[in-house]
C-alpha cells in the first residue's frame, strides 16, 4: 500500500467520522428544539387519575359559586321560598338541583311549583334565578412531557344572577349576579368517558392540537433527514 493510498484512506474515514458527527449533532439539536416547544406543556397542575364526570365537574362549580353567592343572603328561616326560573336553559335543572340543596342545607322551606294561592304562601318570599352562561369547554390541547399524553384543559364557565322578592308587596329584598370559572387537567383519551351525551352542554367539543401537526412530522423529517446525509456522505 503506498503513501497516497493510506492518505486517501485516511482523509476517507476523516470524512465518515466528520460527517457521523454533524449528523448527530444536527438530530440532537433538532430534537432539543422539539422539547423546548413541548416543554409548555408541562403543567404544575396535577392531572387526576380519576377525574370526576362533566356533571359532577359542573356541579361542584355550581356549589363553591353559591357558597360564594348567597354568603349575604337573608337569613329568614320562618319565610318559605318559591324558587322560579326566569329563562329557559338546558342547564336549568342541574342549577335548580344544586340551588334547592343547598337552601335546604340553610333550613329554608323551598316550594317548587305552589299553586296561586294556598296557606302560607302569602308569607312566602320568590327567590328568582337566571342562567346566563352556564358551560363547559375544552379551551386547550397540550402534552404531558416531550411526545407524551395529551393532556386536555377542561373549564366551568358560570354567569347567574340571583333575585329576592316579597310575594306579597313586590319589593326586591336582595339580589346578586354571580360569575366564575373552575378548571381543572384531564387526559385526552379520557373525555368520551367524561361527556354526558344526553346533554350536549355536558359533551364539549375537543379542541384541535397544533403541536401534532408539526411536533410529530419535524421529528420524522429530522430522523430521515439525518440518515439520508449519512448515506450520500459516505459513499
């Protein structure tokens, strides 16, 4: 073997060992610009491993804003309460369900649907509600880590309003608009067991992912990409 022949040889394997290295030091690159655009993902928030159904999820929203809400309600027990509803909603039931609880839970005597006159109901007060926004989204799709879980935000909104009146005279003894949002972190795969189909205020809509429709596809493109300048650079 001469001289020139070892020098080509040399420079030859030179080159592979230049160009092995480039070519990882790019996919590694690469690949650590994918996890900085994942790395938002990442939540402080814990994500339930069981996490409660979409009912029970608004329903526990509803509760913390009422609490909230009738904190300065009048504390009457001897008057009855004729709870009405001012607006049809496909909520209105759920609020209706947890609203009469909860004035039970206060000792109040609660009357679904009186009659126009009876005894006692002169007496009575009317406690009227409305539902202006009572729903719930999935606002945000993100992942749990570099290419994990996609991991849903799922979010209560609330806007009600509340008002007292006495049966009797028409005065408005109290009245409260009442706003606020709850959230909370579950795994994508999890919603259809989540959703109530019979009500669609209870089955959101998902969210599309942004990051599938490049995450993914750059990471093939720089595995590909790396393999494909290996095999020109070294032949």
């Amino acid at each position: 073997m001469t001289v020139r022949e070892v020098e080509r040889i040399t420079r030859r394997e030179l080159k592979r060992r230049i160009s092995l290295a480039i070519a990882f030091a790019w996919m590694a690159a690469c690949l650590a610009c994918l996890s900085c655009l994942t790395a938002r993902a990442q939540e402080e928030q814990a994500v339930s491993d069981n996490p409660p159904s979409n009912e029970e999820f608004l329903r526990s929203s509803v509760r913390s804003l009422l609490q909230r809400t009738f904190a300065s309600f009048p504390a009457d027990e001897s008057k009855s309460l004729v709870v009405k509803s001012e607006d049809e909603h496909p909520a209105d039931w759920l609020l209706k369900d947890e609203l009469v609880s909860y004035l039970r839970s206060l000792n109040r005597e609660v009357i679904l649907q009186p009659a126009d006159r009876g005894p006692g109901l002169e007496e009575s007060q009317s406690l009227f509600y409305r539902i202006i926004d009572m729903s719930l989204s999935y606002p945000q799709v993100k992942r749990k880590g570099f290419l994990g879980a996609r991991i849903l935000t799922r979010r209560a909104s609330l806007n009600l309003s509340f008002r007292l009146e006495d049966r009797a005279t028409g005065k408005v003894l109290w009245s409260e608009r009442a706003k606020g949002e709850n959230s909370d972190l579950v795994e994508r795969g999890m919603a259809g067991s989540l959703n109530n189909k019979t009500y669609p205020f209870l089955s959101p809509s998902l969210p599309d992912d942004p990051q599938s429709r490049f995450v993914e596809p750059a990471l093939v493109v720089a595995v590909v990409g790396g393999l494909v300048y290996l095999f020109f650079a070294n032949r």
